[in-house]
C-alpha cells in the first residue's frame, strides 16, 4: 500500500499545474486492482475512465497476451491519452520497454520495480518515485 500510495503521490505530483485526462488501465491480478483503486483515489480518476484488462496478467495461472497489452500501449500512444498502466509484475517491463521502443526514445532496457513506474513525454522518460 505504502509503495503504491508513494508512486500515486509522485504521479500526481508530476501532473501538477497540467490539464491531461488521465485513464486507468489495470490488470484483473487482485493485487494489481488493490493498487489501482489506490491511483485512482489519490488522483480523482472517475470510474469511467479506469478499464481492466486480463492480458495484463501473465504468470503461471493466467495466460495474459503481451501482443494484447502492446496494442493496449499502442492505442494510449496513437490518442495521445495520459494513461496509466497497472499490471501484473511480470508484465511491467515489457510494457515499459515496448513504450520506449513506439517512442523511439534513446534509453537501454528498463527493470521496473515493485511500486514503481514510469513517467512518459514524447521525448523522455524518468523513473518514479
């Protein structure tokens, strides 16, 4: 909860004084919906703009589909929606690394941590918190 509350906090900070309509997209993983509920309070995100989406979840017991969540990224880029994504931990990292790629920013591979995420511009990245 701390970890999660701390990113929200972070998020919010870095939109700050900014007019973006921000959208949720969270995996069906439980932990995944805990933290999204979390984001979602802290930044005021209205139930009709949070979706959620199984092929964000991919571990031994759910088959997510990485194609899936990358048409998911691909959609947020091509709209030019901020969104955010909270996904299952496996999952993390490839999202982030497929996004940088869309992008064509100049960044090696990112490791994302638990609780952690990623800030996006259309010509940088930064980790947060």
């Amino acid at each position: 909860k701390g970890q999660i509350r701390a990113l929200a906090q972070s998020i919010k900070k870095q939109l700050d004084g900014q007019n973006f309509d921000v959208f949720l997209v969270s995996s069906t993983a439980p932990r995944a919906q805990h933290s999204s509920e979390i984001i979602a309070k802290v930044l005021q995100i209205p139930e009709s703009k949070i979706y959620f989406n199984q092929n964000l979840w991919s571990d031994a017991t759910q088959g997510g589909s990485i194609q899936e969540a990358k048409k998911l990224t691909d959609e947020a880029i091509q709209e030019g929606r901020f969104t955010i994504f909270v996904s299952h931990v496996d999952m993390a990292p490839i999202i982030a690394n497929h996004v940088i790629g869309e992008l064509r920013l100049k960044a090696q591979a990112v490791a994302l941590a638990c609780g952690q995420g990623m800030f996006i511009t259309d010509n940088s990245f930064s980790l947060i918190p």
